[in-house]
C-alpha cells in the first residue's frame, strides 16, 4: 500500500490567514491531487500534481494554490482563508494497479479538517 | 465539464436486504472506479472496472460497466450492518479522477 500521511489533521484559523496544508507519500508516484469534500458534492479536484513543478487547476481551483519541489511532498496553500473554504481535504495519489496493469487505483489521505472562522 | 450523478443519495435498510446504487453521466470515461468511506478517513477503493459491459464480484457486492463506459451500479446482496457507511462512484478520465456526490448507506440489524 502507498503511505500517504497529511498534517494536520484538524486546523482552526481565521478569515483572511494563509494556511498551508501537506500531503507527503513514501513512495515515488508520480501524480498527486487534492481534494475537498463538501455535503453534497462528492470530492471536487482543486489541483493536481504530475511531477515535481508540474501542476495544474482542477475544478475548484479558485484561492488555491500549490506547490511540488519534491517528489514526496505536494502542498496546498489557501492564500487568504475564507468561510467558504471551511471543508475537509483529502490528498491522493494514483498508482498502477497490481491486477490491472492497464489501470490505476488511487488511494486516499485520512484528511483535514479545516475550519475558517 | 465531466459530472457523475449517483442516486440514491441515501438508503436505509433492514440486515439482509438487497439494494442497488446507481452512478451515470453523459460523458465516457476510461474507467469507473467505486469507493467505500468511513467518518474520519479517506476513501478506500473498491474496485476498478475498465471495459465496457464489465462484471465484476467481491463477495456480496456485484459491480457493472455499462456497455458505452458512462454508467455504473453497485449491487450489494443480503446487506450487512457492516456495509454501513458512505458509497461513492468516481470516473476517471486524463489522470483525473471526477466523483459522484455518494450514498449514504445505513443497514439497520
């Protein structure tokens, strides 16, 4: 199984901070992604990752930023933190799976909880 | 823009029932992957079908690919209260996965 660990866990900040969220894995996938998980809305993709300095916007990508120097580690920066960030993020990576060679799984951080008061 | 719509967004049934949950789109994707979550974790996948009119079975649950790779359901035989929790659907499509927005489900023993 791939590790994949995010800190913190739980975070408490206030309207108009920065935050700055991590994911690292313990092995060399290639693809990251994050996510936010709302009631109602399933995951939606904020940004992803396909190597190191190589991002991209997903869905909701607005007052989000990341960034990949290494391998290992993908993070996420809410440049000035508001309500409506208030959520739960999830970090992924994608990797082959052993009994589909032609597709791949993607396995899940335990995520953070984030509330912006 | 890739959606997923996943019905029914809540169930709630007695220990031994049968239920299916549904996940469609207009558009196709490469595979159509299903994931189990429970409160405080991430999801954990399921299973993966890739071609088109794919069955596939993990012990009480049955998982299908429609035949044009835009829908799919999940077929769970004599419910347990141990299948409680949240069932999602994700399509996946340019190295990107896009998610259905779940169902909640509650086996009632």
């Amino acid at each position: 199984d791939a590790g994949i660990t995010q800190s913190p866990r739980h975070k408490v900040t206030e309207t108009g901070t920065p935050v700055t969220l991590r994911c690292h894995q313990t092995e060399n996938h290639r693809y990251m992604y994050w996510y936010r998980q709302d009631p109602g809305h399933g995951l939606r993709l904020i940004h992803y990752s396909y190597g190191v300095k190589d991002t991209d916007k997903g869905e909701v990508s607005d007052g989000y930023s990341v960034s990949r120097s290494k391998t290992e580690d993908f993070l996420l920066t809410l440049e000035s933190a508001t309500s409506s960030q208030t959520s739960v993020y999830f970090c992924a990576i994608s990797h082959p799976l052993l009994d589909r060679g032609d597709s791949y799984g993607y396995t899940f951080g335990s995520g953070t909880r984030l509330t912006v008061v | 823009t890739q959606l997923l719509e996943q019905s029914p967004q809540f169930l709630s049934i007695q220990e031994g029932e049968n239920l299916t949950v549904y996940c469609n789109s207009s558009s196709v994707f490469s595979s159509l992957q299903w994931y189990r979550q429970e409160p405080g974790e991430g999801p954990v996948l399921l299973v993966t079908v890739v071609t088109g009119g794919e069955v596939k079975k993990l012990k009480r649950l049955t998982f299908q690919f429609g035949d044009a790779r835009k829908d799919s359901s999940l077929h769970i035989t004599a419910a347990q209260p141990g299948d409680t929790g949240l069932y999602l659907c994700a399509g996946e499509y340019g190295n990107k996965l896009v998610f259905g927005a779940g169902t909640i489900l509650r086996v009632k023993s």
